[in-house]
C-alpha cells in the first residue's frame, strides 16, 4: 500500500481504460491523465457490462472504475475483469469509502482504492504502483482498513481456554469434589454453599477449562494431579 510513485521502465506508454457513468468524470479523467507523459487513454465506457467488452477488445494496462454504475455494477463488472484478465490492474475511483463497499471492491480483486475527494497525486500514485505490480490505498481509508484487518485477524483466533490457575478458589473446590465423586447436594453441604452457587461455579469452572460432562472434568483433574486415580 505505497503512496508514492515508483519509476516505470517499460519504455511505453501505461494503456488505461476509464469507466464512469458521468461523462464529465470520463472526460475529466482523460483529459488529466492523458496530459502524463507516460499514461494513454486508450477507450472509456459509460457502466460495468460496457466496461468488460471495453477491457477484452482493447486489453489495457489498467481499468479505472467507479462503484456505483448502471447495468453491471463495479465490484461485479472487477470480478469479471480479473477472471478474464489477471494480469489488468484496476483502480477504483469513487466517492464511497464505507467498508462495505471497500471490502467488496478488494474481495473482488482491485489494485487500488482512491477517492474522488482525492488529490490528483493520489490518483497517479495509485496508477503508477498498480501499473508497477503493487497495491494502493486512499490515504483516508488506510486506517479504517488496517484496524479492520486486525480485529478481523483476532476475531479469528480460537479463544483461549483458562487454566486451573484461572480459577477462582470456589471453582477449584468443586472442581475436585466433583472429580472425587460428589454429588451437587453433598458438595454444597460440605462448603456450606446453596446447592444453586454451587451450579454456579460449576458452570463457571467448565466453561473456562472447555469442560463438557464429569467425565471430562475427572480426567482433567486426574491429568492434572488433582486428585488421584
């Protein structure tokens, strides 16, 4: 996710292919990028079904394309593309930056996300990694997308099962007393608790250790050295 523009040396021109249903943006953007020496506005289309005959006749180097279009919407019209045409950058220009749309568009296969409240030097950035094999991210969403990824990422670890160190002093008890034999009624005698705390610190204990059933419990404890066989 670069932000600044890498040297080409390929020697030619970077062929692009703008997709906007304003045709003031498409031919804003051609007139923009056409004005780079090493950047060529080879065709345009109007929405995302056009923009796929578009990009297998004239095979370009990038696809610069919005969202939110008629007919065949832009993260659609990016899976198509990418599924014809690995080899094609795309670089999404939009005024959505909502994860929803974010995710669509990267889970599709986009190069590159920039805004339209962008700087023309976002744009180019973007244009000229994508071009050179690399990623781009709107400095605006950069943020929201990596802390995405990493609450996605810890979201994604099992949980951690506690140990018996975890366990308050009452669940220790009647985890032993229940390993030992006791019945809920006799454990709750014998440490002067109600046979409804008792339950309690049971349910406790067995949901932290991922205990499922005495068995369960009594083989922990005998792993353990809690209690003996």
């Amino acid at each position: 996710m670069s932000s600044s523009a890498p040297t080409t040396t390929t020697g030619r021109s970077c062929r692009i292919i703008v997709v906007d249903d304003h045709t003031i943006m498409r031919d804003g953007l051609s007139a923009i990028l056409d004005s780079e020496p090493d950047l060529e506005i080879v065709g345009a289309a109007a929405d995302g079904k056009a923009a796929i005959t578009e990009v297998d006749r004239l095979v370009p180097d990038i696809v610069i394309i919005d969202l939110s279009m008629p007919r065949t919407d832009g993260a659609t019209a990016i899976a198509d593309i990418k599924r014809r045409h690995p080899d094609i950058g795309v670089v999404v220009l939009t005024f959505h930056k909502d994860d929803a749309h974010i995710h669509s568009a990267l889970l599709a296969g986009a190069d590159a996300y920039v805004l339209k409240g962008d700087g023309r030097d976002d744009l180019l950035s973007a244009i000229h990694n994508v071009w050179a094999g690399k990623r781009y991210l709107s400095p605006a969403i950069c943020d929201r997308v990596m802390s995405g990824y990493v609450r996605a990422a810890v979201e994604s670890q099992p949980a951690t099962t506690a140990t018996w160190e975890n366990l308050s002093k009452r669940e220790r008890q009647v985890l032993k007393l229940v390993a030992e034999g006791y019945k809920t009624r006799e454990i709750a005698d014998y440490l002067s608790l109600s046979v409804k705390t008792v339950e309690k610190h049971r349910s406790s204990m067995m949901r932290k250790l991922d205990l499922h059933g005495v068995s369960a419990i009594t083989t922990y404890a005998i792993e353990n050295g809690l209690v003996s066989h």
